[in-house]
C-alpha cells in the first residue's frame, strides 16, 4: 500500500510555496512526477524535489516549461525569483556587495579569438587587464592577487605572480592543472581539493595581466584554458555551478584565444554535462553542438566525448531515436580513436570512460521512457571493471548507477550488493555527483520495503549522505 504524501507547508518559504503549488497544480492536471518530469524534461526526482523545497537551484528555464507544461500563465516563472534567485543571493558572502552585480555570463564575455573569427582584436597580455578578466576574478571572490602557497600540495616552489611571463610560468599552470585534474579524479570535488582549485585558478587568472613575450602567448592561454575546465570540474562536482559555469566559459574563450580547438571542444563538453546534470538538456544539447563545430580538426576520441554528451542531453529529455543515434555516432567515434593523436589531458576517455558516460543517456531512457534495461548494464558494468583506482570517483559512480539500474529494474537484492560495494568507495568521496547519485539509488530501493537487504541498503544510504 503506498505511503501518504507529506504534508507541505507553504508558508514556510518561498521555496516551499513554490513546492507546494507545483504539486497543487500536477495533481489537478492529474499528473505524476514521472509524467511531469517527462513532459518538462527533468527526472522526477527532480519534480519531488521542488515540491518538498529540498531542491536548492532550480533554474529559470525549468520553472518555464513548467509553466508552459501545466498553463498557468506564468505562475512559476513569475515566482522563481523569490524562491531561488534571492535565495541564492542570500548565500553569498559579506563582501558580496562590493563586487558586480551582474551574473557570470553578463561579466565573462565571449571573444571569438582565432578560432571563429571576430572584428575585435584580442588585446596584449602585457596591456591593462581586460574587462573579461578582471570580471572572472571577481566571481572568483578577489578583488586582488596576491602569492599564494601552494608547496605542500604541488612542487617545491611557490606559485607567485611574476612581473613577466617565461615558459616556468607557463609550466607551472600546466603541473598545477595536472595535479588538481588527478586529486578531483581520485577524491572528489569538494573540501580541500575544491579550496586549492579556487586559489589555483585565482593565481593563473592574474598571470594573464603580467607582460608576456608574443611567443609564449598561446602557450600561455592554453595552459590556463586547461586549468580553468579542471578548475571548473572541480567546482561542478562540488555543486558550485555559478564559479563552475563561469570558469567554463572562462576556459573557452581562453582556448579560442589561444586558437586551441582541443581545449574548445572539453571546455564545451563539460558545459553540456554540467546543463544536463541541471536538468537543462537543451542547454546541455547546444554546448555540445557548439564543441562539434569543426570537428574535422578534432580527435577520434573527442568527437566520441562530444557526441556522449549529446546522447546524455538526449536521454534527460527522453527522446529515444535521438538518443540512440547519438550514442550510436560516439561509438563510431571511438572506434577510430587513436590515443597517440590526443591531447594528453585526453587520456581519461578511455573504454571504461567511454562505456560509463554512454550508459548514463542509456539509463536515463531506462527511466523516462521505459527502454530496455540490458544495454545500460552492460555498459555500466564495463565502465566498473575497467576504471583504475586513479578514477575512483567515475568507478564509484558509475558502480551506482549500475545499482539504481538493477534496483528499478531487477533483482533488488543483486542491486543491494552492487550499491554496498558502491558505498565503501563513495564513502570515502567528497563529490556531491556521487552523493546524488546515492540519494537516487535510495529512492529506488524504498520501492521494495519488504526486501531486507534493499532495507538495509537505504538506511545505510541515509547514514552516508547525512555524515
């Protein structure tokens, strides 16, 4: 017999009124929050998420399709400011006030650079510090550089700000990127690694505005194109979107830039991951289209990672035949790729990476759109047993995906197996991905109460996610 909703409280907040009358709304069109969801392409989790105010950054593009999903004229977009912009703002710190008040796509401009073409000319790196620049340091939260030390996490050497720039310095970004890019892979986004990014990219940002010869120029951009979309890895995976959207921008103007069309094509990649992690395919669908443009110039493997993300907007939204197609041309890629022709910051798409980043738009047509369980699993399983200890965190959560997949799907406790050996790693994370990841898996298990063992699995989920 299915357990009573709880009782909402609208009062509570704005967030909670928004809650509320969403929920008003789909039971009087007579809805789920599958059906919701499948209609305003999100998960419904997402959708019971907003309705309990437990969802802290629902997007304004969401609230509109909510609207126009369940024609209320505007209602919730008319709403959203109240409930999430001002509450976002709410959170920002004390010396929020100081700095601009636009968001990061109003203050990190886009320049064309080499690679599209424009009518502006970039300006000298030894010229006063440009607009896009020094907006970047201040979403960062500095109004100033100064030296940062960083020789206990890094390399027998302080990470200062040079008068001009010298193929050291240029060095130096490419280890510090390396560095982080191994730390997030392998412990998550969040706590300390999450602090040292931020520095990191502090630092890198104000080597921009030192005198740099002309010939070490692209070099230069390059490396602090690399670092900023390991930077904002870092930031996504630890639920900073607005520093992580930003920093993604940041990098791929830097790659234009620089006239790096590899570094382009990730930065891209990661903003059609991180939109459709938000619940904005569309979003995540054009960031992917944009990375693909010139993909003649591009890897084997990068096509693959491209058209992956594609595959991924494709299934939050439901569509099978897209979907299908895009997972079918990231296959193709792949097959031609050749790791001797990529960047070596590419290294990480391997089979296992490429297997588990499928899966996950395969799993999503699991969910929404009721499709054949089988391919996922194998792909997921795949991804598990290929990924080394230096990617612990794309193994644990693609270990939980292959558990909610075999939770909602088949032998609850086959899945409860597979989830404990996904929590001892998870455990052990500081990635929020992850931790959502296992919320998902939780709610999947509560649909077999009656099964000890997927029981015990979700309680030991709630004690995990709660520490």
């Amino acid at each position: 017999m299915p357990q009573p909703e709880k009782p909402l409280n609208p009062g509570a907040s704005p967030q909670d009124w928004f809650g509320s009358e969403l929920r008003f709304r789909r039971k009087a069109d007579g809805l789920s929050a599958k059906a919701l969801g499948r209609l305003a392409q999100v998960s419904d989790d997402m959708i019971l998420s907003i309705e309990k105010g437990q969802y802290p950054s629902c997007q304004l593009e969401v609230a509109q399709r909510l609207d126009k999903v369940l024609e209320t004229g505007g209602v919730f977009e008319r709403a959203w400011p109240m409930a999430f912009s001002l509450r976002d703002a709410d959170k920002k710190r004390p010396d929020a006030d100081k700095r601009s008040r636009k968001g990061p796509e109003a203050m990190v401009q886009v320049h064309r650079g080499r690679i599209l073409g424009s009518d502006e000319v970039p300006p000298r790196l030894g010229s006063p510090e440009p607009v896009d620049r020094r907006a970047f340091l201040q979403v960062s939260g500095l109004a100033a550089i100064a030296p940062i030390d960083l020789t206990h996490g890094f390399a027998p050497y302080e990470l200062t700000l040079p008068d001009s720039i010298s193929s050291h310095n240029v060095d130096q970004v490419q280890e510090v990127a390396t560095a982080i890019s191994g730390w997030d892979n392998k412990f998550g986004g969040g706590g300390m690694v999450g602090d040292v990014a931020g520095r990191a990219m502090q630092w890198a940002a104000g080597l921009l505005s030192a005198k740099c010869p002309e010939t070490l120029r692209s070099d230069l951009l390059a490396a602090v194109s690399r670092l900023g979309i390991v930077v904002g890895a870092s930031a996504f995976d630890s639920y900073h979107h607005t520093y992580a959207t930003a920093t993604f921008l940041f990098a791929a103007d830097r790659a234009e830039e620089a006239g790096d069309w590899h570094l382009r094509a990730k930065a891209y990649s990661f903003l059609a991951r991180q939109a459709v992690w938000l619940g904005q395919p569309d979003d995540g669908l054009t960031h992917a289209e944009k990375g693909l443009v010139r993909s003649d110039r591009l890897t084997a493997t990068e096509r693959a990672m491209l058209h992956t993300a594609r595959a991924r907007a494709f299934g939050k939204m439901g569509n099978v035949r897209d979907c299908m197609a895009a997972v079918g041309e990231a296959d193709e890629a792949f097959s031609h790729a050749r790791p001797s022709e990529d960047p070596p910051w590419m290294a990480y798409y391997d089979e296992a990476q490429h297997n588990g980043d499928t899966a996950h738009g395969l799993f999503d047509l699991v969910i929404l759109a009721d499709q054949d369980p089988g391919r996922a699993a194998r792909r997921l399983d795949t991804a598990v047993k290929g990924h080394s200890d230096a990617y612990k965190r794309s193994r644990a959560i693609s270990r939980t995906k292959l558990a909610a997949l075999v939770m909602a799907k088949g032998d609850p406790r086959q899945a409860a197996a597979i989830g404990h050996d996904a929590l001892d790693e998870v455990g052990r994370l500081t990635s929020r991905r992850a931790a959502d990841d296992l919320r998902q898996l939780g709610a999947f298990a509560t649909k077999h109460p009656k099964v000890a063992e997927a029981v015990a699995l979700r309680e030991r989920i709630a004690a995990t996610v709660s520490a």
